[in-house]
C-alpha cells in the first residue's frame, strides 16, 4: 500500500520520502483545494502522513494570529479527506512547542504533561492535532508524533538544521549565541532516528489514537553543551540570548521503547562531530 504525505517541509519530508521510496505519494500544496484530487491521491494510501508546522514560505512570524489561520486553514482539507477516506492511519507529525516551558525537577513529558501552547503557531499545531485526535477510530487510527530538537542535514545538503549546526557555524567567527541563562537542558533526536520512529508507526499503527513524544531521554544544559564547542574551536560563549524559539527538556523515552523498541542509534557526540563536518 501507498503512504501519502502533505504540507511538505524542506526537512524532515524528504527523508520521510526517501524512506518511503516507491510508496510515497506526495500531495502538492495545490493540490489541497481540489477535493477530487485529494481523494484521487488517497485512494491507494493506507496512511497519510503530515508536516504539521509553520508554513515554510509565510510571511507571518510564529507569534502573528494568521499563522494560526494559515494552519487551521492548510489542515481542514486534511481532516475532511480522512473524513471521506474508507481506511487511513493518520500521522501528525509536529514539535514539544505545545507543552509548558520546562523547569528544573519538573516532569516534562510524561502521562500526567498538560498541553499548552508556547506560541501562536503551536496553537495551530495543537488545534489540529485536538480536532483530529477526537474523530480517531478504529478504522481510522491517528498518531501524534512531537519531536524534540531535531538535527542533522538536510538531503539537499548544508547548512544542517538546528542549533547544533548553527553553533558550528558561529564558532568559526568567534562565539556562540547561547539561549537563556545556560542552565536549561535540550534533549537532541537526529533526524535519521526520528525517520526510524516514524517508519515503527506506519508498520504498527495505534488501535484508536496516541500521543508520542520523539527523543533520547537524555539532556544537556546549554552551559555544558556551550563549554563542548569552546573547547574544540576557542570560541567565546555569549549567554542570555533570546530563547523565545527553543524547547527546553527531556522526553520520557520509555515510552517510545515500549510502544516501538526504540532507541536512538546516533549519539549527541556524533551529532556535534555531523554539525563541524558540514559546517
């Protein structure tokens, strides 16, 4: 059977197609406002897989109210296809950005977590995420996949994606914009593990519905991370910037490893090593 993905992303969709090799059925932006078409692509897919996340090309940034339009508005044509699909496994798959600010001895993503929305576009990403999760059944199963700090480089080639990468890029001028104070902890999930979670879910689908958090369950405050580079480049090390845009925190991986046997295969070391090779 065919896999459909949308709303593709210039990052994390290319390996999802990769993976997906002759199986993949890619759905232009387009393509969304002709209804026939969407449900002539659908037709032979036994999942639809969907980017759920700020438009690339907007004009809008993440804290402008049209981004949560633009969201609400790129996934109604999804929700009401699965509506009108016999059989489908829908996957969404989105980032941490919907949860609370973590704090230190608190537990960030476990059964109790409560969502919130960090910004206007996590609102977006939280409502279709909601709306889809209450019309999930048996026949139509749905997966909320919300990853932690993914990194690694994209199939087109550099600059890598996150902030692994773009420290690597800074240190070669002199310094590393650090976010916060250096006490808050990231927990990294290379790109190529989170494509490995997503193909488990699309061979294992839930029986109703569920919610997955991808990453190591592992963390290292920024400080830390920070005195990593300082000590393979010299760079200097300039806290207290901006951290309006980060997720801070640690998954609980358990979860992952019950649900699937999953466990990461690339290390952060290695990923630090990725981000100066492509830097």
């Amino acid at each position: 059977m065919k896999v459909a993905i949308t709303a593709s992303d210039t990052f994390v969709a290319p390996y999802i197609v990769e993976m997906l090799g002759d199986a993949a059925v890619i759905i232009p932006d387009e393509a969304m406002k002709e209804q026939l078409t969407i449900d002539a692509l659908l037709t032979p897919c036994s999942a639809l897989i969907h980017i759920n996340s700020r438009p690339v090309e907007s004009s809008f940034e993440r804290n402008d109210r049209q981004t949560k339009l633009e969201m609400m508005n790129a996934a109604r044509p999804i929700l009401d296809a699965v509506d009108r699909h016999g059989s489908i496994h829908l996957i969404i798959v989105g980032t941490l950005r919907v949860h609370p600010q973590w704090e230190p001895g608190e537990p960030f993503y476990g059964l109790d977590s409560t969502l919130a929305p960090r910004d206007t576009a996590a609102e977006g990403q939280l409502w279709m995420e909601e709306n889809a999760l209450d019309r999930a059944h048996s026949e139509k199963p749905v997966s909320v996949i919300r990853a932690s700090n993914v990194q690694g480089v994209p199939l087109s080639g550099p600059p890598g994606n996150g902030i692994l990468h773009r420290w690597a890029r800074e240190s070669q001028i002199g310094w590393i914009n650090v976010p916060g104070d250096g006490s808050s902890p990231k927990d990294f999930i290379h790109i190529e593990d989170l494509i490995q979670v997503i193909g488990g879910i699309i061979e294992n689908p839930p029986l109703t519905r569920e919610e997955i958090a991808v990453g190591s369950g592992k963390g290292i405050s920024m400080l830390d991370l920070a005195n990593i580079y300082n000590s393979k480049t010299g760079c200097e090390i300039e806290l207290n910037q901006s951290d309006e845009d980060e997720v801070f925190g640690l998954v609980d991986a358990w979860v992952l490893e019950e649900r699937l046997g999953f466990r990461p295969r690339i290390s952060l070391d290695e990923m630090i090593e990725e981000s100066f090779e492509v830097s």
